[in-house]
C-alpha cells in the first residue's frame, strides 16, 4: 500500500481530509484542549500523513486539510512554508516502524485520562453494557508507560513502544494516550479515535466512582463473556459516522478546505 500525492489523488485527498475531520472530533469529544495532539495515518512503508502545525495555529477543532501532511519516517518531506511535524513525531514513527500492522496513530491529552493516571487508578472493566468496547478494553488490559516525558526523541518513543506491545492502546502516565488503528488507513484512524474514547470512557467513569469513595470493583468474567464484540460496523463505522456529525453540528464553521 503507498498513497502519494501523485498516486490515486481521490485516495491520498480523503484520507487527509479523514485526517483533519478526526483532529475536529477529539476536540468536540473533549480529549483534546486547544493545541495539541495529532493523528497520523500510514501512507507507504517509510511515510506517514500527518497533523502538524502552520504559521497560523489555531487549535485541533479548526484543524483543516492543509494541517496534514506527508513525512518520511525522518519527518522530512516537501512540506508548505511554515508548516512543521509535531515535536513528538517519534511517537508515530517508533509505533509504525515497530508494529506494520498499524496504520494509524492518535495521540491526545484526555484530561480524565491524565487525572485517572496521576491518581494510579486502575484501569478496570467497571462497567459493562454501557460501553462494550471500553469494557473488553479494559478486560484485555491498558498498559501504562509510567514516564510523563515529552516523547521528541527516538529512544523514548522505544521505551513508550514497548509499554504499548501488541495492545490497541497505552496511557501515558501524567500526559495523555496513544491509540492505534489497523488495515485501510481511513478505516484505521477512526478506529484508533474510538479506541482513544473508550480509555476516555474507562478514565471518566473510574474518576467518578473514586470521587464517591466507593471501591473500584470490576463486573466479573462470566458477564464480561456475556459482552459480543459488535464488530466494526458498529463499533468503528457508525462511531465514526456520529462524529462526522457531532463535528458538523457542534465544531466551527471553518470549512476543512481553504
């Protein structure tokens, strides 16, 4: 699989607009606040789309097409005047490079799953029916890289990798989440936001038991096993359909395209 902007240009153009539509909707879902976090998707073995930032930054809920754009693993490539990769650009490459099954990657800064992580919450399956994903999520368990730095280098991208394994996601202790998404790379962002939401989900509701003083008990196996995978029809596919929509009707008027 290689998406270039010579290539089949109705490809490589939607994913970078799938891109920018799911930068919106971590900030209408609220697992980002004002500037940071990016999402990248795989477009050949050694380049990525991804978000970064132009000389007019104004937050990832105005995120527009031209805010993704394509690197090589470097982070170099013909890129607009201005325009820079995010600092922690490791963070998608050292997943990349180290999982090919992967072809996408989100990472955001959830409040509630920075708070859940500085109070050594657990993550538990507290809840089942609610939140199927979350609660299978959790059952499979959501590994957590105890180091809160800033993930600019390539060593520290390995170490925060090997945390990550073969797991959908990892929580960032006092920093945020990484999520991953697999197959067709625009099947695999939304997958990878959903993934991000449902360790949101799991962050939320852990914080607010604890805030009752009440144990975090997790729902036993033989109802976890009562849980179907729904599949990504609706699990990724409609998910995603909703936050196309909650980014029309809640997120800024800015058109995508200039």
């Amino acid at each position: 699989m290689t998406l270039t902007a010579e290539g089949p240009q109705g490809s490589y153009d939607a994913l970078r607009e799938r891109i920018a539509v799911a930068c919106r909707a971590l900030a209408v879902s609220g697992l980002v606040e004002h500037i940071l976090g990016h999402i990248s998707a795989r477009t050949g073995s050694g380049s990525l789309l991804v978000r970064g930032r132009g000389p007019e930054e104004r937050g990832l809920a105005f995120t527009v097409v031209e805010d993704v754009q394509q690197v090589g693993l470097d982070g170099t490539g013909e890129v607009p005047t201005g325009w820079k990769p995010p600092s922690e650009l490791p963070i998608h490459t050292e997943v990349l490079r180290s999982r090919p099954e992967v072809t996408a990657v989100v990472h955001a800064h959830p409040p509630a799953v920075v708070a859940a992580s500085v109070a050594d919450l657990p993550w538990l399956p507290l809840v089942g029916s609610y939140d199927i994903p979350a609660a299978r999520l959790a059952h499979d368990g959501v590994p957590v890289w105890p180091r809160s730095a800033l993930i600019r280098r390539r060593d520290l991208a390995r170490q925060m990798v090997a945390a990550l394994g073969d797991r959908p996601a990892v929580v960032l202790r006092a920093h945020g989440l990484v999520a991953v998404g697999t197959g067709d790379p625009a099947h695999a962002v939304a997958e990878a936001v959903t993934r991000a939401l449902a360790v949101d989900t799991l962050a939320r509701t852990a914080l607010a038991v604890a805030a009752t003083g009440a144990p975090l008990r997790p729902i036993p196996d033989e109802d976890i096993a009562e849980l179907p995978d729904l599949g990504p029809a609706f699990n990724v596919s409609a998910m995603w359909r909703h936050l196309e929509a909650r980014v029309r009707h809640e997120g800024p008027a800015t058109p995508l395209r200039a």
